[in-house]
C-alpha cells in the first residue's frame, strides 16, 4: 500500500543557506517532508508565488495545520512551536 505524501511540503534552493536551516530543523524534530526544489531566477519563482504570495523561499506549507508560511526565522519559531514537544 503506497504511503501518503508527508503534510509538510518546503520550497527551496539548492544551498540556500536560509533553506538549509528549515532542513536541518526539520530533521532533528524528525519530521517527514517533502522538498519542492523552485528556479534559481527570482522571476520565475511562479510555483511558490503560486502558493504563499512571494518569489522569496524558503517556504513551507503544512496540510496538517493549514499554515503556509514565509522566512526562515518564522519557520523555524513555527516548527519549534507546533512539533517541539514541551
């Protein structure tokens, strides 16, 4: 039986060092996400323009709570808050 995609999906870049971060926090709370990889050319950004309103990543998107969200500061307060336990 196939598994169902993980709820958390992150908009990002390659070595983007604010996207890395998101990465690095996902893992250690041992979150399953998927990555959603966007053009490198902040014009052509429509995939994530299509779903937060901004060119700018990272981005992530949780089905699990309904938050779409921007910045990597933010994000990484979100994951903190709503998966770090007590």
């Amino acid at each position: 039986m196939p598994t169902a995609d993980p709820p958390i999906t992150l908009y990002r870049l390659q070595a983007c060092p604010f996207c890395e971060r998101v990465v690095r926090r996902l893992q250690a709370l041992d979150l399953e996400y998927r990555s959603r990889f966007v053009e490198p050319l902040h014009s052509r950004r429509d995939a994530v323009k299509r779903v937060a309103g901004v060119r700018t990543v990272p981005v992530i998107v949780d089905e699990t709570t309904g938050v779409t969200m921007a910045e990597s500061d933010n994000i990484l307060d979100y994951l903190e808050a709503t998966y770090g336990g007590p």
